[in-house]
C-alpha cells in the first residue's frame, strides 16, 4: 500500500515559496507496516538572513559555483536530526520513530534553450517542469529543492480507504517543519499514486464526465524504440499557466489507457502542490504571495512501456476544481528486429544539455529518474517533445525520432523535407544526412534530434517528413508530423 502526497513546483522569484516542495514532493506512502513520511526541516533564523541578504547565493548563480550555491541553500536546513529528534503524532497519538535517513530532493534548475526552467520528479517517475522564468539574476536559485528527512514508523490498524492526521516536532530552536500532514490508507502501485484517494477519485469523475473543460491541455504520445523488445511511450502533456487556479495550491493529473473495445489496459496519475498562504507565512512573518504564475508547472511527462498495439489515450490534469481533458489515439507498432524502422517523429520547443546534469546536479540525473523514464537524448542533448505544434517565426523547429538498425556494419542516410500543406510545395529538402555521428556503440536504436530554420517561413501550415536509408537499399516508410508557423 503507498499513499501519494507529493508537492512539485514552487516560485522562481521569491525564496519563501520553495520551501515545501521538498518536503512533500516525495509523499506520504504506507509501505507494508510501515509510514513513510518526508519532511524538511529548516532554521527559520538562517531562513530569514539569507530571504534578507541573498548576495552571496545570486554570485554564486552568476559564477556558476554549483557546490557554493547548493552549500549556501543547504546551510538553510538543519543537519544531523536523529530518530531521538522528532516527535511523530498519528490522529493526535505520538508514535515511535523507527528509522530517519537524509536525502536530497528531486528537484532541480535547468538552463535550456529558452532561459531558466525547474523541474521535478514526480513518486510515479513522472518529470513536472515550469514555464521559462523571466531573464533575471535571482531565477535561478528560487526552485531549489531543500534535502529533506525521510521518517519511518509502524502503521496504526486503520480501515482501508481511511485517513489519517500527521502533526511532526522537532527539539531543536527556530525549526520549522514542512511536511504533510495527512495520509490516507490506500492500495495502488507505485505508477498510479492517486488511485484511491479523494482526488483520484474526482479525477475519475472528471475523466468521464460530460461537463466542459475549463483548462485547455494538449496531449502528445509517441512510441520508441528500446535495445530490448520493450516498447516505451513517452508523453507529454503541455497547458498555459493561467488556464488553472492562479492560487491553487494542487495540481494533478490522471491517465487511462483503453484498448479499442473500452478495456482498460493500465492507467498512472502524479500530483504537484504548492505552498500555502499560511505556509508562506508563518516561515517568513509575512504574506509574500503564491508562485508567479508563469514559474507554475505547465508541462508533465511520463512513459509507458506497452506491447504493439491499437489504443486509445485519455488525460486529465485538474486543479481540484477546475480540469482540462484529451483522447487521443495511439498506436504501437511492431517492428521485425531484422529490418531497418524508423519512430514517429516528435517536434519539440526546448532542449538542454544533457551533460550538464552531472555537473549541476552534483550526482547523475538519469541515476534519479524512477521507474523506467529515460530522456530522450540525441548526442548529449536533450529533447522534449511538445504537445502544442504552433511555432513562432522566432522559434527553432526541434526533431527527434529513433531509427532501428540491425546491421552494426550498415551505414544510415536521413532524409528531411518540409512541405507546404496548402499548396503541397516542398519548402526545405536539404541533402541526405549521415547518421554515423548518432549512433551509440553497442546499440541497434539511433536517437536523431536535430534543429530547424523556420524563420523564413510564411505564416502556414506544415509538414515535417522523414525518413532513413541504409547502405543495403533498404528504406523506410516516410514518418510525418504537421506543424503551424505564425508570428
């Protein structure tokens, strides 16, 4: 049994709204016997010097000293708490703390193609990520996720379904304690956290509901290759900022996948929350506001793993009081292991230097990532995939696709056309590429990205083909995907 309780994204600009997300961003979860309780523990005096005087962290961002800015965060938090140090209380009844470990949360600053981003992973595996924060010299530090004390304790005799109140102390002077403060006793897996619980629920009944939506979400779902018979399905689910609750302190979302005859096959579900005023509040002595809107979570990726087939996809993202829904259709294919094949094509907006992370994260990203996410990364480069395919002139038209190919000793042409959808005019054929500078020793997928110029392109609507060959004569089928390009 495992009870998600998981917050995410907090503010870019202000020092005071980060601080929860790292105490709840891993949840609540009843394992086995056992209550898994993160918490993050801060010294609400150190807290307040460096909310006043932030110089040496914002040098420390502009040096780029990774070690320096993430010692001046951590010196916010209080270090070496023992299991002696805490006082857990379950429904009002203390209960002995069995173990206490420190870790560092999942959440990070990124520096892509468009600014500054933060991401963060969520209990399912999936990755939440913010809109590009303003180009300012203070946006790189505001998400920073604290390290946090993971807390275990017997689990009282409950109901299933039942939920219980969870209230932590600490002895120690000016501690202020973030973390949830409720967990309820319900059976999901690790995949599916919100299965069971209240907004699950809701969620369920958004899903199939007949109300309109009132958050314009885009969905996108692509499968690829892998170097075994696995076949991955990475989504994207892409929505504005201001299209949830400007305060809304929980954002969630909800997916189900159905096989053509309206059999459920598998279904996943993640959570985002976000401070509250009276959070804000009591660490800082004043109102300082909720997370800029445009630093909010405004994109959510996951994957899949799904045997060749026919599907339908159907998403729900929900605030707790308003949702956004979208079906799309999804099609695994098979593929002959002896045979060159080549993915769907993704268009993407943002990609980011896959190398960086080591250095930026102090510790390797993929090593972080749960379950079975893996980026998709074409020559130390990130790609992310985007569900909303209208690009601005001023935008790069980002591609990424996997081609399988069986023949180690067998060298592989990419061909590239854009085409006009109204007039059917091919506006861009560039020359043949070598896909020997993609390939991965050791691996029969190779993973392209490339980038786009669109710039010159009028205002329209596209389509991107593509396809491979290999120095046996074989070729593949042309892969597709359509675009827009306005100002």
């Amino acid at each position: 049994m495992s009870v998600p309780i998981v917050a995410v994204l907090t503010g870019a600009m202000v020092l005071s709204t980060f601080a929860r997300s790292t105490s709840a961003q891993e949840p609540i979860r009843v394992e086995t016997n056992r209550v898994v309780v993160r918490a993050t523990i801060l010294d609400k005096e150190r807290y307040r010097l460096l909310w006043n005087d932030p110089t040496n962290l914002w040098r420390a961002v502009r040096d780029g000293n990774v070690q320096l800015e993430g010692d001046i965060i951590e010196g916010v938090v209080i270090r070496g708490l023992t299991a002696a140090d805490f006082q857990v209380f379950d429904d009002g009844k203390e209960r002995a703390v069995q173990n206490v470990t420190y870790e560092q949360g999942p959440c990070w600053v990124f520096h892509d193609n468009k600014g500054f981003h933060s991401e963060l992973l969520g209990e399912a595996g999936g990755k939440w990520t913010s809109a590009e924060w303003p180009p300012v010299p203070v946006a790189d530090y505001g998400n920073y996720c604290y390290g946090n004390y993971v807390l275990t304790y017997a689990l009282p005799v409950s109901p299933e379904g039942s939920c219980h109140q969870i209230k932590i102390k600490v002895n120690r002077r000016n501690a202020f304690v973030f973390a949830r403060s409720e967990y309820c006793n319900a059976k999901h897996s690790a995949s599916d956290p919100l299965n069971g619980t209240m907004l699950g629920k809701q969620m369920e009944s958004d899903l199939a509901s007949v109300k309109d939506n009132k958050v314009d979400i885009k969905l996108l779902a692509i499968a690829f290759y892998a170097d075994t018979q696995a076949t991955r399905v990475h989504i994207a689910l892409d929505w504005p900022s201001k299209s949830l609750k400007r305060y809304s302190t929980m954002n969630g979302v909800l997916g189900m996948v159905f096989k053509k005859d309206g059999s459920l096959v598998t279904r996943f579900s993640d959570l985002a929350e976000y401070p509250s005023e009276e959070e804000n509040r009591a660490l800082n002595g004043v109102y300082v506001g909720n997370p800029n809107p445009a630093t909010i979570a405004t994109r959510y990726e996951t994957q899949l793993i799904l045997p060749p087939g026919e599907y339908d996809l159907r998403v729900v993202l929900s605030d707790g009081t308003r949702f956004g829904r979208a079906e799309i259709p999804l099609t695994v294919d098979s593929y002959d292991e002896n045979e060159l094949a080549i993915s769907k094509v993704a268009l993407c907006k943002q990609i980011q230097d896959a190398d960086a992370y080591s250095a930026k994260l102090r510790g390797a990203w993929t090593a972080k990532l749960l379950g079975s996410y893996v980026p998709l990364v074409s020559r130390d480069i990130e790609f992310k995939p985007t569900a909303s395919t209208r690009f601005k002139k001023r935008e790069t038209l980002y591609t990424f696709f996997q081609i399988y190919e069986p023949l180690p000793e067998a060298t592989v042409q990419i061909q590239m056309r854009i085409v006009d959808l109204k007039t059917s005019e091919v506006k861009s054929d560039p020359e043949s590429i070598s896909a020997t500078s993609y390939m991965k020793p050791g691996s029969s997928v190779i993973p392209i990205g490339r980038g786009m110029d669109i710039s010159k392109f009028p205002n329209g609507s596209y389509r991107l083909d593509v396809q491979a060959t290999d120095s046996t004569g074989k070729s593949t089928p042309w892969r597709s995907a359509n675009f827009t390009v306005e100002k």
